[in-house]
C-alpha cells in the first residue's frame, strides 16, 4: 500500500516562494506505470491540477500557474517536489500530492485513462504579510 | 480548457435514499471520467475510473455511468459513511480539471 505525505512550510510571505516536497513510501517513484502530481484547494473550494512529473522527469503543469510552477523528482529519496514563486494570498490553499495510475489502452486507436489513485494527506499553506 | 459542471451542488438526503450526482463536460471526453469521494479535513480518494470502473475496495454500492458530455454518480443505498463531498474529473485532455463539488449532506 503505498503512502505519501507532504511537507514544508506552512506559513509564507507575499512574494517569496513555496517549496513543498512529496516523500513516497510503499512503492518506488521511478515505477513507470505512474505519473506524480499536485492539486490544491481553496478554502471550500473545489479541487485545482496543478501539473505532474514522471519518473523520467518529464513534466506538464497547468498554463493557468505554467510560468511560476517547477516540479522535481529525486528517486534516491522516493521524493518528488513543488515549487512555485511569487505567491500572494491567492496561493493560500491545502496542496495535496498525489499518484497517476496511468492506465495504457490496448487500443491501439484509444489514449490511456490517468486518474489520481493515492493521496497524500495535505498540507495546509496560508500566504500573509 | 474543459468546464465541468456538477449537479446539484448539494443535496440532503436519508440513509437508505438513492442519489445520483450529475457531472457534464463541457467538450466530448469520451469514457475519460473519475468521481472522487472527499471527507471533511480529508483527502480525496478514488471512486471510479473510466466512468464506470469501480476501484478496488470501493463497495458496489456506488456505480457510475456515462460517455461523451454526461454522466452519472449514483450510490444505490445512502449509508451514514457516504455523506461526504463528490468531485468528478476529466482526463481526456491537459490540463485535467474537476467539477466544482457535489456536498451530500444528511436529511
């Protein structure tokens, strides 16, 4: 049963920078069956994709956040890591790591499914002068 | 990017109660369609995949239906466990993006 868990810090200033890393246990970040990703919420908010990294350190993030956004991936660790510049109290919100079960088709005119199968348990980030 | 688009945004009902939740895209996403269940404080955690696949350890109580813009979240005997927020999710094309909520409360 895999497990993941965040940390960092909770609490930030306007403008400086969130740094938050994702420690794997249970099972090995460089399966390549898996995607790992972050999703944030607003308080009472619904839920907001922020971008993944695969094991080979190939990465997507949403172009809403693209130009603050920079993921990393430390297999000797089962880490991966989020950071993302500049914040103001717009960030304020619970960030969650999360894997990507990447489901490949065996179709071979079908895309894989990719869903979000494990959890971390979040992390609550609030951004204040 | 792709809109989804819960319904209701809430609702009460009795254990016991069929519910259905109502998930609509705003583009064709084919079967590409997650519900997740979210508790208070919590985490999210994984319902379904592919619209209609049960993941593993989740009681069959719940079942999902759907393709292309519409779909569907029924949970076929409310039990006092279930009361807890639904998000859908699509993964047809990136950025992937969630409905807004569906906050299943108790009557």
């Amino acid at each position: 049963q895999v497990h993941l868990q965040e940390s960092g810090p909770g609490l930030l200033k306007p403008s400086q920078t969130l740094s938050l890393t994702c420690t794997v246990s249970g099972g090995s970040i460089s399966s390549g069956n898996y995607y790992w990703t972050w999703i944030r919420q607003h308080p009472g908010k619904g839920l907001d994709w922020i971008g993944y990294i695969n094991h080979s350190g190939d990465t997507y993030y949403n172009p809403s956040l693209k130009s603050r956004v920079t993921t990393s991936i430390d297999a000797s660790k089962n880490q991966f890591s989020l950071k993302l510049s500049s914040v103001t109290a717009a960030d304020t919100a619970v960030y969650y790591c999360a894997r990507v079960f990447v489901l490949v088709s065996t179709d071979l005119f079908s895309q894989d499914h990719y869903y979000f199968d494990s959890w971390g348990q979040g992390a609550q980030v609030t951004v204040s002068s | 990017d792709i809109q989804m688009t819960q319904s209701p945004s809430s609702l009460s009902a009795s254990v016991g109660d069929r519910v259905t939740i109502t998930c609509r895209a705003s583009q064709t996403i084919s079967t590409f369609l997650n519900w997740y269940q979210q508790k208070p404080g919590k985490a999210p955690k994984l319902l379904i995949y592919a619209a209609s696949t049960l993941q593993s350890g989740v009681p069959s109580r719940f079942s999902g239906s759907g393709s292309g813009t519409d779909f569907t979240l029924t949970i076929s005997s409310l039990q006092r466990e279930d009361f807890a927020t639904y998000h859908c999710q699509q993964s047809y094309i990136t950025p992937w993006t969630f409905g807004q909520g569906t906050k299943v409360e108790i009557k």
